[in-house]
C-alpha cells in the first residue's frame, strides 16, 4: 500500500491553532461556547482546540469541553454492530442556548455528523451548532458542510486518510493511502 504525508506534526499544530483563532472570531469570544470532540481523534483535537483558546481567552476548558459519542446513532450499525461506545461529556452548564462547535477530524460523507447532530438532540438545545474539522476530503452524500477547516484535501474515493494523533497514535500527522 502506497502512502504520502500531507499534513506533518507542524502543519497540524497550525491548523489547529487557525480553526481555534477562526472559532473565537466567529463567536466574537468564548462566551456561550461548548466545544464538543467525537471520539476518537474529534476528541482529542476538541481538546487542542480548547486549550489553544485557553491561551487567548481566560476560560474554565472544563466548562467548554465534552465529548459526544454518537454510537447509536449511526446508520451503519447493522454492516458494523462491533462499535464500542464511548462516553459522552457534556460541560456542566449544559448546552441550551450556547453555540456548540462539533469536531471530527476527516469529514467525508456527512455520515458521522448526521450522527451527531442527532446524538446532539439527546442532551439539549443549542442556540447554533458549527463544524470544525482537520480534514475535509469530499464526497459529501449529505448536505453538511465544515465551518472552520484545517485543510481540503480533494481524494478519489479509492484513497483513505489516516490521522495519526501523538495522544492516540505514535506519531502526529496526516497519511493518504492509495
């Protein structure tokens, strides 16, 4: 299998911290603001993001940062019933009224967001949700767009991407293999 690194550990730290700066500025700040990682790689770069924000903005990141599994609300669980949930954290001020940012780290079908808008309805009612996300490769077969990206990366549907996270993984970039 043939690979190539498009995003090293530097190319990701800049992009993280750009949806982070572009997050505050669409918010005009971190008031009312609930970022909420997907499991597993949207989780740990919603805590990036969070603490880079907690870098320009004095915010309580426990008050800001959750996880949301959307598990159960797939629509493949029938071709792939083996998925173990993982938990969901929802900041203690909840999410009613509060602009909550989703975070996953490839966007591809708009399967996974379906999903977690759905999941989102579960646990309140946000005054407005956005989409933050490392990669977007296209192919969308939902209308679900990103708000806040860290880069497009046009791919054929035969090529995968791969996000390497040092928190999950051992190294800390991204990989197309064709």
């Amino acid at each position: 299998m043939q690979s190539r690194t498009v995003l090293t550990s530097s190319d990701i730290d800049r992009a993280v911290t750009r949806i982070s700066h572009e997050i505050l500025e669409s918010n005009q700040g971190s008031q009312d603001l609930v970022i909420l990682g997907i499991p597993t790689r949207g989780a740990i770069l919603a805590k990036r993001i969070v603490d880079t924000i907690a870098k320009f903005e004095s915010i309580d990141t426990d008050a800001v940062l959750g996880t949301l599994d959307i598990t159960m609300h797939r629509d493949d669980l029938a071709s792939k019933p083996t998925r173990n949930p993982a938990k969901t954290v929802i900041p203690a001020g909840g999410l009613d009224g509060k602009v909550v940012v989703l975070v996953d780290d490839v966007l591809f079908s708009g399967r996974t967001i379906r999903a977690a808008l759905d999941a989102l309805g579960d646990y309140g009612r946000p005054s407005a949700v956005r989409l933050a996300v490392l990669i977007d490769r296209g192919h969308r077969e939902l209308p679900i767009r990103a708000d806040f990206v860290g880069k497009n990366l046009p791919t054929s549907r035969d090529e995968r991407i791969r996000v390497l996270l040092t928190e999950s993984d051992t190294e800390n970039e991204v990989v197309i293999e064709a």
